[in-house]
C-alpha cells in the first residue's frame, strides 16, 4: 500500500528538522574551541537552525505556504530578487549534473 503524499511530506519536514536541531548542536559542541568571535558566530548560526527547527516541527505545509505568502504580499521586490536567484542556482545545479 502506497504511503500517502501528505505523509511523505510531513516525515521530510520532520526528518530536515532533526537535521537542523542535530547540526545546531553540533555547531554549539563545536563553538567551544574556536575563538571569541568563532564562537559567536556559531552560536548565533546554530540558534537559527534550532529556530528552523521549532518552525519545521510547529507548522505544517499548508501553514508554511500562508506565511510564504505573507512575506511575498509585504515585500514583492526583494522576494522576486530572491526567487530569480533560486530559480538560477536550481539551472545551474540541473545543467552541471547533465555534464
């Protein structure tokens, strides 16, 4: 029996948010022996990734999808700046793999 899409997609979302939570940590293990400014930097990245995280875990797709919305509807510009960007990196990563 196939397993339902909306099933897959929740246990990527789940499974990319024990990545994310997993390198945070790995990155607070690691901030300790760096240097001062190192292991600021670290420390804030690793509280991003636990930040993603929580919202990976705390949402769902559609509520995902609602606020991607918001954030196009408030700033139109910088998101379409960002989608053509992605929309490049994603050509590019197609062309170099038929190479």
């Amino acid at each position: 029996m196939d397993v339902p899409q909306s099933k897959k997609i929740d246990q990527g979302r789940t499974s990319a948010a024990d990545t994310l939570h997993s390198t945070a940590d790995s990155l607070r293990s690691n901030a300790q022996a760096g240097s001062e400014k190192i292991s600021n930097i670290a420390t804030a990245a690793a509280d991003r990734l636990e930040t993603t995280s929580s919202y990976l875990r705390e949402h769902d797709v559609r509520g995902m999808v609602g606020d991607l919305e918001s954030v196009v509807k408030r700033n139109p510009g910088p998101s379409l700046i960002a989608a053509a960007a992605f929309g490049f990196l994603i050509g590019a990563a197609m062309r170099s793999g038929k190479d």
